[in-house]
C-alpha cells in the first residue's frame, strides 16, 4: 500500500482500511471514515479503499515526528542548531 507522507483529515474515503501498525503496534487493519476515524497520520500505509486528505502536519509536527524527537532520533537537527549557537 501507499504510504501516507503527512498527517491529515480524511475528507472523502471509499472503503479506506490503514496499516497503524507501525506507530501503534495493532496487527489489525483499520477502517477510516469521514464519520467515524477521520484522522489519518503519517508513516502509515494504505491496504484497501480510496481517499482524499486535508494535510494538518508535516515533518517534525506529525505524529511520526513528534515520536522520533521524543525517542532522539531527531539528534542531526539538534546538533546543528547547537553548532549555530555556539559558533
């Protein structure tokens, strides 16, 4: 499936079912819909269905990125910063 590049706002799905499991663990495709689940995160993977999304982050402000600055992931950005401050 195709993998989500964004965080988003599902705005319109055909029987749209998503891999989390690499951010949660869940084994279990999951069913998005307008109604009911409308969030959709990136660094998921589409198995089934069809979609249109509104983006509401990218980057380090998706879920993804938030998760991989918490586990230190993002050290390259930091340490950059720090070389800037310091001269």
């Amino acid at each position: 499936g195709d993998l989500l590049p964004a965080d988003g706002v599902l705005i319109q799905g055909n029987d749209l079912k998503i891999d989390e499991s690499a951010l949660t663990g869940e084994s279990d495709h999951v069913r998005k819909s307008v109604d009911k689940d409308p969030m959709l995160l990136s660094g998921t993977h589409v198995m089934e269905g069809s979609g249109k999304m509104v983006v509401t982050a990218v980057g380090v402000n998706s879920q993804t990125g938030i998760i991989f600055t918490l586990l230190g992931a993002g050290g390259a950005e930091e340490e950059e910063k720090k070389e800037k401050k310091g001269g």
